[in-house]
C-alpha cells in the first residue's frame, strides 16, 4: 500500500494556492468590471454574467470533478484543470468581445472548480475529525490572503495594463498552479480505496451522499452563506464607486481591507477549535452574522453613512470564515468515504449560490439595497439549515 502524504503547513499553502481559483478570478478583476462594460460596449448586467458564468463554470466543474476524482484518483484530473484554467485565461486576455469573455469565464471556472474540489477532498484523504477541522481552518487563513491582495493587485494594474493586463497576471497564476499540482501534490487516493468506475459508480457515489440530510444540511449552510457574502462581492464595484462615487484604487483598498477580516475570522476560529465543537461555533456565528446583515440592510434603508456601512461590512466579512470552514469539515466529516463526491456537491450548491445571486443583484437598480435584501435572506436561511444539522446530532470530531 502506498504511503500517504503528510497534511503538513507547506502542503496546505499549496492547497490554498489551489482553491483561490475563486478569489484569485473575480476580486482581481473587480476594480475593472466598469471599464470592461465601457471598453467591449456592453452594459452592466453583460458584465456582470461573465461573474455569473464564471461561478456556474466551478459549480459545474467541481460537480463533474468530485465524483470522478473518487473513481480515477485526484492528481490527473488536478493538473488537468489547472492546465485548462490556464488556457482559458489567456483566451480571456484576448477577448474580442463580451460574449467570448463569457464563454472563457465559463471554461476558466470550470478548470479551476476541478482544482478547487480536489484540494477540499484531499485533506479528508490525509486527515480527519478535529485534526480536519484545524486543516481546514488554517486553509481559510492562508486563503484569507488571496482576496486581500487581489483587489489590490487589480486596481494597480488596471490603470496602466487596463483589464486585460489582469487576465494576464491570472494567467501567471494558473501556471502556478499548474506547477504545484504537478511538482507538490501527491496522490492521495489510493486505488484500493476508490470507487467503481464509469457512470453507475458515479450516480452511486452522488446518491450515498444525496441520501445522508445531515451532509445536505451543511452543504446549504455553506452555500447560503456563500451566497450573503457574494452578494456583496458582485454588487460591491457599483456600489461603492456608481453609487458612492468612491475611485478605483480606493475601492480596491476598502476591499482589501474588509477581505483580511477573512484572516483575522480565521485566525480567530482555529483558537476556538482548540475548545469548542466546530458545528457550536458555526451556529453562534451565524447568529450574529445574521443580525449585521439585517443592520446594513437597515442602514441602506434609512441611514445611508458611508463610514458605517463600510464597517458592518468588515465586521459581516470578518464571519464568513468561522461559517464556511466549519460547515466545510462538518459536512465532508460525514460522508468522508466519498470524500470527492461530498466536496463536488459543497462547491456545486456553493458556486451555483454565487452564480444565482450575482444574477440576482446585478437586475436591480438600487445595488446597495438589492444587495442587503439578498445578503440579509442567505443570513437567515442559512441559519435554518445549520439548526436543522444540529437536530440530527452532532457529528463526532476525533
């Protein structure tokens, strides 16, 4: 039998490498999002479905990904998908028109939602229980720092490179990871424990993690407050710069700075992991991400200070990381036999989320107040379905 990688903090940096295919792939190109709408001579909502597409392409990529990674092994299909998000991006850098970009962000999406599955079901692959937990804790740190510096990184390049300069740096990344996925990452699923291959092993694999409500309960949780937190990514360059008449580069500030409230979250849930249950710090943090969603909303409605808006934001952003990496471990905790098939349907329902609600947002003409009706209702619905996964007891994290 093959020995196994060790889960250590170099391997988990080049985890995190890997699934910022998200972060890295929406908050560099941010800043830009209006310059593109003028430069291509498309609208607004035109601009924001190449978003749409990009969260549909990894919501798909890691529904078709997870299950076969079960059957086939994990590091094939890893370079695979860092190989086409690479190609992709490059098609995007040269886009003639707006609907070609949307059809490369699908294919970029789709490359890196096979990246993004492959680096979740590895830790369970190599870790379990409480040991899990702390993984996937420090694996929201070190990802924490990709949507600090992306913003950032866009709003200086856009000035002198314009949008497609930022398409090129992405292309830098891709190759990055490519490099990772082929020179770091060993194989971690052994073949004598995956499962039967071709179609029938596939639906099998979907229908024993379909059919647990606990998983299904997490996999909502995590997607519903992905969804509140999204709402906020797509909406966000036409609030604060239409609507707040707010410059590029300082935009791209604000949002670096309310994007390392990921970090300190982070940082702040692997202390907690060391004494609390992760599923009890979920549901206290959803309590209170809620109430700050329905303040901003309240805000938008009837205050409209730019200063408190911007800090219920940081506040809102800074939970997002006790949510979803608990809801992560929990849900991949309980159906880690089919550790790819679990993580395929956490990012599927997770980026299908971002993908409806980006939709969503982008119809309506009041942004700030589209955006806090959407964020205020994934808060409270994502609190139901973590309530309905702590009725069916609380998994046992070893």
């Amino acid at each position: 039998m093959q020995k196994k990688q060790q889960l250590s903090t170099a391997l988990i940096m080049g985890l995190a490498l890997l699934s910022a295919s998200s972060a890295l792939a929406t908050d560099m190109y941010l800043p830009a999002m209006p310059g593109i709408a003028e430069d291509l001579g498309t609208t607004a909502p035109m601009v924001q479905l190449t978003l749409s597409s990009f969260m549909a392409g990894m919501a798909i990529g890691q529904l078709i990904i997870g299950p076969l990674s079960d059957q086939l092994g994990r590091k094939g299909l890893l370079v695979a998908g860092a190989v086409a998000a690479l190609v992709a991006s490059v098609v995007c850098a040269l886009a003639p028109s707006i609907s070609v970009l949307v059809i490369a962000r699908l294919v970029q999406g789709l490359g890196g939602g096979a990246c993004v599955v492959i680096a979740r079901a590895i830790v369970p692959d190599l870790e379990r229980g409480q040991k899990a937990a702390h993984a996937f804790a420090l694996l929201m740190i070190i990802q924490g720092i990709a949507p600090v510096v992306a913003p950032l990184i866009g709003g200086v390049l856009v000035g002198p490179f314009g949008w497609r300069g930022i398409f090129w740096a992405l292309a830098l990344v891709n190759f990055a990871q490519m490099l990772v996925a082929l020179l770091q990452i060993k194989e971690s699923k052994p073949v004598e424990e995956r499962t039967a291959a071709g179609l029938g092993g596939m639906l099998s694999n979907y229908v024993f993690v379909l059919k647990n409500p606990q998983f299904l309960a997490y996999v909502f949780t995590l997607g519903l407050s992905f969804g509140a937190m999204f709402s906020y990514i797509s909406a966000s360059p036409f609030v604060l710069q239409n609507q707040m008449g707010i410059p590029v580069l300082l935009y791209s500030i604000i949002f670096g700075v309310n994007a390392f409230g990921l970090i300190v979250g982070g940082m702040v849930n692997r202390r907690l992991l060391q004494r609390i249950h992760p599923h009890r710090i979920m549901q206290t943090v959803l309590a209170s991400f809620t109430v700050l969603c329905a303040l901003l909303l309240i805000e938008v409605l009837f205050i409209n200070w730019i200063p408190l808006f911007l800090l219920l934001l940081f506040l809102i952003v800074s939970h997002i990381p006790m949510v979803m990496a608990n809801a992560t471990a929990l849900g991949t905790e309980v159906v880690r036999s089919r550790a790819g098939s679990g993580s395929a349907i956490l990012g599927f329902v997770q980026f299908t989320m971002g993908a409806l609600v980006s939709s969503l947002v982008g119809l309506g003409s009041d942004k700030a107040l589209t955006m806090g009706i959407a964020m205020t209702a994934c808060a409270l619905l994502a609190c139901g379905c973590a309530y309905l996964a702590g009725r069916k007891g609380i998994p046992e994290m070893k």
